[in-house]
C-alpha cells in the first residue's frame, strides 16, 4: 500500500518561506504515469489546490497562489517538495501531499501536516 | 477560473435513508468531476472520479452521475461510516474544489 509522509515546520514566522517535503514509500515518483500534488485545508474550512508536478518536470500551479509557489521532484530519494513564500496567517492550514492519476484525480493521500504561520 | 458550488451545506439524514448530494459547476467540464469523503481528523478519500467511476474498495451504495455543470453523487443507503463531508473537484480547466457537504446524523 503506497504511503505518503508530509515533513516540516509545524510553526512559520509571517513573511517566511515555508518549505515541506513529501515522502513516497515507493519509487512510483519515477513512473510518467503520475502527478504529484499539495493541497491544504485551513482549520474547519475547505480544500484548496496548490500546485502539481509530473516526472518530465512539468509544473502547474494555482493561479492565485502561482507568485509564491515552487514544487519540486527529486526522484533519487522518492521524494517531491513544495515551497510557498511570504507566508501569511491565511496560510495557516494543514497541508497535504498527493498523488493523482487520470489528470488530477488524488488517490493517494499523506496524513497532512499542519503548518500555522505566528510571530 | 471555474467555481463549483455544492448543495446543500448540510443534509441532516438517518442511517438507511438514501442521500443526494450536488455539485454545480460554473462553466462546463464536461465529465471531469471527482467526488471525496472526508472524515474528522483524516485525508480526503476518492470516491468517485470522472463523474460516475467508483475508485478501487468504495461500496457499490456510492455512484456519480452527471454531466456538464450538473452532478450527483447518490448514497443508496446510508451506514453509520459514511457521515461525514464530502467534496466535488472538477480538474478540466485548472482543478477547484467546491465547498463541501456534510452530512450528519439526524
């Protein structure tokens, strides 16, 4: 059974860039048949897409968010990553990694992690 | 940007009963809707991709239908699990979320 694994901070200052890393217990990360994606969910609210990145490096990102955001692959370690710049309390929220197949259909799912933004 | 919007916020419903949710879109995207559940304190579970095809392990009580701007996703008979929120995602232009449904027990 794939599993995904969120990493980092739990707490960011505002104006910060928040980086997070996803772990995929396979090395499907490799296979084109993919995307790999973030997506978060601020407490008792709903679900907003970040940004999503293939094998060939193709990136695509929520255009609201597109100023401040960077998702990245590093197939060695079966790992993808997602950067998300001057971070604001809207941006507290828990924030998950996925992975998708059929263009944006999220099967898989790591458990979240939650990030607050504070001073 | 298209917006989906859900209906109704919340369905108050007993177990047995037959629940019908909706999701709208603003423009067409044609059949590429996915339906999720969400339990408290878990990830969004798929239920439901390209409007009507049930993912690999969900009951045969949850279908889609719909087309379009318009679509369903039915629960034929309610069980004590599947009270919960439930979310549309449309991925044909761009990918959005609609707000969600939550159904709960009556």
């Amino acid at each position: 059974q794939l599993q995904l694994q969120e990493s980092g901070p739990g707490l960011v200052k505002p104006s910060e860039t928040l980086s997070l890393t996803c772990s995929v217990s396979d090395d499907s990360i490799r296979s084109n048949t993919y995307f790999w994606g973030w997506i978060r969910q601020p407490p008792g609210k709903g679900l907003e897409w970040i940004g999503s990145i293939r094998l060939g490096g193709n990136t695509h990102y929520n255009p609201s968010l597109a100023s401040r955001v960077s998702v990245s692959r590093d197939t060695s370690k079966n790992q993808f990553s997602l950067k998300l710049s001057s971070m604001a309390a809207a941006d507290t929220a828990i924030y998950y990694c996925a992975r998708g197949t059929g263009g944006y259909n999220w099967h898989y799912w790591g458990l979240g992690t939650l990030v607050t933004v504070s001073s | 940007e298209i917006v989906l919007t859900q209906s109704p916020a919340t369905l108050s419903l007993s177990p047995g009963e037959r629940a019908t949710l909706s999701c709208r879109a603003s423009q067409s995207v044609t059949n590429y809707l996915t339906w999720y559940q969400q339990k408290p304190g878990q990830a969004p579970r798929l239920l439901i991709y390209d409007a009507s095809n049930r993912a690999t392990g969900i009951p045969a009580r949850f279908s889609g239908s719909g087309s379009g701007t318009d679509f369903t996703l039915t629960i034929s008979s309610l069980e004590p699990e599947d009270f919960a929120v439930y979310y549309c995602q449309q991925r044909s232009s761009g990918l959005s979320f609609g707000g969600g449904t939550r159904v709960e027990i009556k």
